[in-house]
C-alpha cells in the first residue's frame, strides 16, 4: 500500500506520494515512482495498492499508457481518466485487482475561455469502513468519478474558499498512515498558526506553490519515519517523498 494525495488550492494542484513499495506478503520490495506528470493534459496522477498492470511494473506501463494517450491527440481529462479506467480494468489480472487499487487524477480543463479544477478518481475499492478506515468491497470491477468540479467544488463553495486560504485535500492509501497524515496536518495547522503569529519572528504562512510543497513534503516525510520506527512488518510507507505541482493559470474560473 502506499500514500497519495491531491493538494488543490489558490496556487495550484500538488500531486504527492510516498515511494516506498511492498510486495503482497508484506515485506518491502525498494521504491518506485508512484507520482506522475500528464503534462500533454496540464495534468498529474498518482496511484495506490496494485504495483502491476499484467505483471508489469506500475511506473514503466503508466508511462507508456500517459505516451500513448498523448500520441491520441485527444486533450480531455475526462477521457484520460475513463481510458486509464478501461486499460486497467482490461489489463489487470486477477490477483492485481484483488489487491486494490487507487488512482487520483487531477489537472486544470479550459471551457468558455476559463480554467478550472477536475479531480478524476480510478479504482476498484468501493467501501471505507466508518470504524477502522480500512478499505473494504474490493473487486473486479472498476470505476471513475469526478470529485472537484462537479461535487465537492460547489457543495463547498471552494472557489470562493481558496481566496481565503483555504485549500481541498484527497488522499488515499494505507489505513493508519493516511489517517495519521490527516491528524498531523490539522494539529500542524494549530501549530504553524502559534509560530507564524508571532509578532517578533518573521515566519508566515506559504505565499507559493512550491512553499506549499515543501509542507506536503514534510509530512510524508514524517509519515514515512513513524512507519520506520514502528512494529509493522515492513515499512508500508516512506522512501523519498515524490510530488508533481501544477501551477494555476492566469484564466481560472473564480465563480462555479
């Protein structure tokens, strides 16, 4: 399993992943990349469980599916994540499926001369269990849904959210290591608030994407080192942190 996110706000979209890999029976298998530019789409995408595609290795087959999309010529970001969901739902054998899978895919789409936000989510695990946080109801089976633009974006008013500051999150992966991302991050939040509203230091909050980053960064890192000291056997989570930033375009949407 692994840890994924996608960071949307003001500056941008940050992809994020850890880069640690296991193999089924739990032991550590190196690192790979889990993070990916779609740059033909102003895009990113970052994927969880399964680490093959018909027995070949998840990064070498996601570059060559990203290359073949973009030799299509087609620029729809919806397409991208319904063919990717068609390939894997093709390619995929058995036991892959069996493991779970989870793609976020996230990038700016134009239409009527503005750019907006779409985050497309790929998988075939259709339950979190409300208890645990583990992932449940895996199958054959998969699906993709748009969870910005057409759900959470208007639900939430977050056009209107991001001037503010504030910034949407979605994240996937292991059950305690993405549960813990979500309890650092809003304890950290407290904590930064202290530290930047000191009026004799000189700290503030990040005017940037690539500020931004560097706090994502951070708390993968520190996701990464509690697995390395823990009793799990192996360190589902960690290596080197791998993030993708997109910067947000000068024609966004600022009204849904």
């Amino acid at each position: 399993m692994s840890l994924i996110l996608t960071h949307i706000d003001r500056y941008g979209i940050i992809h994020g992943s850890d880069s640690n890999v296991s193999t089924r029976s739990g032991r550590q298998a190196g690192q790979g990349r889990k993070t990916f530019p779609v740059q033909h789409l102003d895009a990113g995408l970052t994927v969880a469980g399964s680490y093959s595609v018909g027995n070949k290795r998840m990064d070498s087959w996601m570059d060559g599916f990203i290359q073949s999309h973009a030799d299509s010529g087609n620029t729809s970001l919806a397409n991208f994540a319904e063919a990717l969901r068609n390939e894997l739902q093709r390619q995929m054998l058995p036991d892959e499926k069996a493991d779970g899978s989870m793609i976020h895919i996230a990038g700016y789409v134009e239409q009527g001369g503005e750019s907006h936000p779409e985050f497309y989510f790929v998988t075939n695990v259709h339950r979190i269990d409300p208890v645990t946080g583990e992932y449940n109801d895996i199958d054959e089976n998969f699906g993709v849904s748009e969870d910005f633009w057409n759900r959470d974006c208007p639900k939430f008013n977050l056009l209107q959210e991001f001037q503010r500051g504030v910034g949407q999150i979605y994240i996937n992966g292991f059950a305690s290591g993405r549960i813990s991302f979500l309890a650092l991050q809003r304890n950290m939040t407290h904590f930064f608030r202290g530290i930047w509203g000191n009026p004799t230091w000189n700290f503030r909050p990040p005017h940037s994407l690539d500020e931004n980053r560097l706090l994502i960064e951070m708390y993968i890192r520190i996701i990464g080192t509690l697995f390395e000291i823990s009793d799990y056997s192996a360190p589902f989570i960690g290596g080197d942190p791998r993030t993708y930033a997109i910067p947000q375009p000068p024609n966004i949407a600022t009204a849904f």
